[in-house]
C-alpha cells in the first residue's frame, strides 16, 4: 500500500490492496448494493461484474457494445435511481477497444454524486493513445470514482492475485469494513 501509494502520489487511505480486483469489485458492490438495487457493466466485458451482481442478490445490467466499443450513451439511459455503480472496464476486456478522455468525460457529467464510477484498467499499461483518460485527473474532479489496477497484467504475476484500488479514504474505509477479517 505503501509503495503504490508513493507511485501514485497519493495518501496511503486512498489505496486498497487485494486479491486480485475480483476481491475488490465483490467488496464494492456487497458495501454498496443489495436486493432491488442493480449495477451497469458492458457486455462482453469482464464476467466478474456479472457473477458478483448474482451473488449480491442486485440486478446486473449488461449493456451491449457497440462496435465492440463500450456503449457509453447506453449505459447511462441504464442509470435508474437504484443504480449504484457502473463498471467501466477501460481497455475492455476482451474487446481490446477503449474510450477516450472526451467520451469519459461527457458520460461522467451530470451522473448523480453518489452512484460510483469504475474505472476498471487491468490492461492500462498496453494503452499508448493520447486521448485515453487520465482517471487519476478524472477522480480529483469527481470523487465517486474508484480505480482498479492490477498486476497480473502487464507484470506478469498472475498467480499471485494481486490487484489494487485508488478511490477516496471514505470509500476506502467502507471496503475495509466490509472485508473478511483474515
């Protein structure tokens, strides 16, 4: 936490290490989602945003892409008032596509100020556009986003399950507390 925290720039609060960002999507949705409440992914993309919907009892609202890119329009004609996070899997996996700073940045105005925003970048460390959002500016400016990274990527460590969070020290502390103890 420490080391990714001096990387970043970033308080040490703001950060969350766990098992892989599996770990950490389960944690977001059980602390903020349950029975009647549902969360926004697109389709195809990551099937863990779907499985942990399932076991969280909230609707998962798969939105199709478009051109193989994330339909961003879509999903948010998706947000209803029991929406409680949308997962943006930016590149998206297994499209490889992704949406730029201006898409992103379009999508996240007028959203309401508590529903979360996931910037899942598993596979940052590929990108080489110019154009691809700087979600450590983007969170500065909206602070319901949280960022998943990971190291089984681009480090190629797979086996060792390691993936983190960036979002704000309260959401931070909400995840610990919803976190196995051992």
């Amino acid at each position: 936490t420490r080391a990714l925290a001096s990387h970043h720039q970033i308080p040490e609060d703001e950060v969350m290490v766990g098992h892989g960002s599996n770990e950490i999507i389960d944690l977001l949705v059980r602390a903020c989602a349950g029975e009647g409440d549902n969360v926004i992914f697109p389709v195809p993309s990551f099937i863990v945003y779907h499985l942990i919907a399932k076991v969280c009892y909230c609707a998962g609202i798969g939105v199709h892409c478009r051109d193989y890119r994330m339909d961003l329009s879509a999903m948010r004609k998706a947000v209803t008032d029991r929406t409680r996070a949308i997962f943006l899997c930016n590149p998206n996996n297994p499209t490889s596509t992704y949406v730029n700073e201006a898409e992103v940045r379009e999508f996240l105005r007028d959203l309401p100020k508590d529903l979360f925003v996931v910037m899942d970048e598993a596979y940052i460390d590929y990108v080489d556009t110019k154009d691809y959002p700087d979600s450590m500016q983007l969170r500065q400016e909206y602070p319901n986003i949280v960022i998943l990274r990971t190291f089984s990527k681009f480090f190629a460590v797979a086996g060792v399950r390691v993936g983190y969070a960036i979002a704000h020290r309260d959401v931070v502390d909400v995840l610990h507390r919803v976190r196995q103890p051992f």
